[in-house]
C-alpha cells in the first residue's frame, strides 16, 4: 500500500461586479463572515490613511513613485485614478495569497 501526499490547494480569485447600491459591499461582508478561508483583496492607494485606517490592513499605502513603478512593471490587475489619488490590486499580493491557499475576493 502506498500513501499518497495530498495536493496542496492553490487559491482562487473571485471578483464582485456590480452597479453602486447593488449590494456588492454586503454580499461580500456574508461571505468573509460565512467562509473564513476568504481573503479580502488589499488595494494599493497613493492617498494619505484616514483616521483608524491601518498600512495592510485597510490598504497599501504607497508612494505615487512606487505605484507608478508598480504600474509600470504590469503589477496592477486593474488600477483607477479617483478624486487625484491612485488606486489598484497587485497582481503579486493577489497571487501571493492564493499561493498560500486563500480565495482572494
């Protein structure tokens, strides 16, 4: 008899699109309160932290020269400019969660 190893699990990406006031920020609160393997997505920003917002954990707060850096290396799945400040999802931190087993939604 042979025992096999099993196969790590390599994550998945979901994304919610949706209108605005269609529902998308509660639809996402249900499934990271139901699913506790969900990873919430961490967006880069060039803006300034609001009060009680965390580096990490609210977003990635960089330098505009470091995600204009990051823009240019293709790192960002998707990006924004929004109200003069810069906004996008690395590619690198998506597929570093989902190497480590997480769904990113």
């Amino acid at each position: 008899m042979t025992m096999s190893t099993p196969k790590s699990y390599q994550g998945s990406m979901l994304m919610i699109v949706a209108p605005s006031g269609a529902g998308k920020s509660s639809l996402v609160n249900a499934l990271l309160e139901s699913d506790h393997r969900l990873q919430l997505s961490l967006s880069c920003t060039t803006r300034a932290p609001r009060a009680g917002e965390l580096d990490g954990r609210d977003y990635s707060f960089i330098t505009k020269e470091d995600f204009l850096a990051k823009q240019a290396a293709g790192d960002f799945l998707e990006s924004a400019q929004v109200h003069g400040n810069l906004y996008g999802t690395s590619r690198s931190w998506i597929e570093g969660q989902m190497q480590q087993g997480h769904d990113v939604i």
